[in-house]
C-alpha cells in the first residue's frame, strides 16, 4: 500500500510542476496554425500543426523540444519537421563551456555540424521562457541560437495595457524585440514556424499576463503587408 501511496505522490508532484498553453496563430484574422506548449519537468515541448484551411497551401506537422536547466538555458533542443517540401529531424547538443554547439542530423548528415554559440544561447522557445521570467524589467538583453547563429535580442518593456484574451479582459505586460545578428554567415532557411522570427528588420511583440504567472496572452510578428498574430486560446496548470 505505501508502494502505491508513493507512486500516487510522485505522479502528482510531476504534473503539479506542469505548465499546458494552446495558441491559435492567424494571418489576416484567419487561423492558420494551431500550437499546444507544455513545460513539464524541465522540458519545453512545442507541437505545431497547420488548420484545415492553410493545409491547401502548405501542410505542417512539427514538434520542437527543449530540455533545459537553470534559467531556461536549454542542454538540447530537438526540430521534428513535416511541411509541404521540407522535412527534418535534428537534435542540438549545447556545450557552455566551449561556447560551442553541436547538430546532428538523422535524415542528412551532410548537415552534422560544430559551430559557435554565445554562453547563453538558447532555442525561440526557451527563450520565451526566460523573458517571462524578466518581463517586469524595463529593458535587458538575451542571445539566441537561431539556425546555428548567434542572434541578439534586445528587449524593452512598453508598458502595461488591457487586452481581450480567451481568459477574459486582462492587464498584460508589452515587451518589444529587436534582433541583431551577431554571427556573418548568412541565414539559412529552414522550418515556417520559427524561419522568419527572427530577422533584423523586423520585430516582434509579446503581451504578458501582469500576474505572477506572465502567462504570453498573445504576440505580433510585424511582417507585411500583415503581422502574424498568436493568440492564447487555452491554458492550464
């Protein structure tokens, strides 16, 4: 009995710990990707998969996974890809010492390379883990791994506003981002969730609950002629 008791317990301390968001992204008000975001035990995994109606141009299934340590810093970060023309499986191995990482591919090893990061490099998405984390400061800093490149992401807090969400009305903290490309190899293409994020000529816009949970409500990627907006739809903990 006191084996099940145990096993009961540990069962619930993992899913206390677990953190579910689910994102419509719409281009034009119609949504075209819908995106499931989990954070359990310190793995970020991302799943993204293309609606109905933006299938008839271009199918997407991808999963993203990153597991991290202190501070939202990731130790791998894996890209499961299935689009249209495109299609990858790949995993990051991050070495902080060495300021180095290292890709390896499982569809093309051509592809398997060692290249430079800075020492707090991480993936888009345990990026957006950390600045949840300092969303309350009024400006600051994060490096990015974006396709094998060291990017620099300044942040500036714009301030508060109130917004409409699934959660209802809700007091949400405005961060801006701004990218600088710090590495001089040129940009290589790659998945349509994450390709064009980050890019220097343009921005991107986050709103996060002003709550101690800085739960991300919604984002603007400001492409044109439209921004890219996701929205929250769902989120449990």
């Amino acid at each position: 009995m006191k084996k099940y008791n145990l096993i009961f317990l540990l069962f619930f301390i993992f899913y206390l710990n677990a953190e579910r968001m689910e994102l419509s992204i719409r281009y034009i008000g119609l949504p075209v990707v819908n995106v499931e975001m989990t954070d359990v035990n310190n793995t970020i995994t991302v799943k993204a998969k293309a609606t109905k109606i933006a299938s008839i141009a271009a199918k997407m299934d991808n999963t993203y996974i990153s597991h991290y340590s202190d501070n939202y810093l990731p130790n791998s970060y894996k890209k499961i890809i299935h689009q249209k023309d495109y299609h990858e499986n790949r995993v990051t191995e991050y070495f902080r010492a060495t300021k180095t990482a290292k890709k390896t591919s499982y569809i093309n090893y051509d592809k398997n390379k060692v290249f430079p990061i800075n020492s707090e490099s991480r993936d888009f998405f345990s990026s957006l883990f950390y600045l949840r984390t300092v969303c309350d400061q009024p400006f600051g800093e994060l490096y990015l791994d974006a396709n094998s490149l060291i990017w620099k992401a300044n942040y500036k807090n714009l301030g508060k506003e109130l917004i409409n969400t699934e959660l209802g009305k809700l007091n949400a903290i405005k961060i801006k981002l701004t990218f600088q490309k710090i590495s001089d190899k040129e940009t290589e293409n790659t998945d349509m969730l994450t390709n064009n994020l980050v890019t220097e000529e343009k921005s991107l816009i986050f709103w996060f609950s002003d709550d101690e949970r800085h739960i991300p409500l919604k984002a603007k990627f400001m492409m044109k002629p439209f921004a890219v907006v996701w929205k929250l739809e769902n989120y449990s903990e």
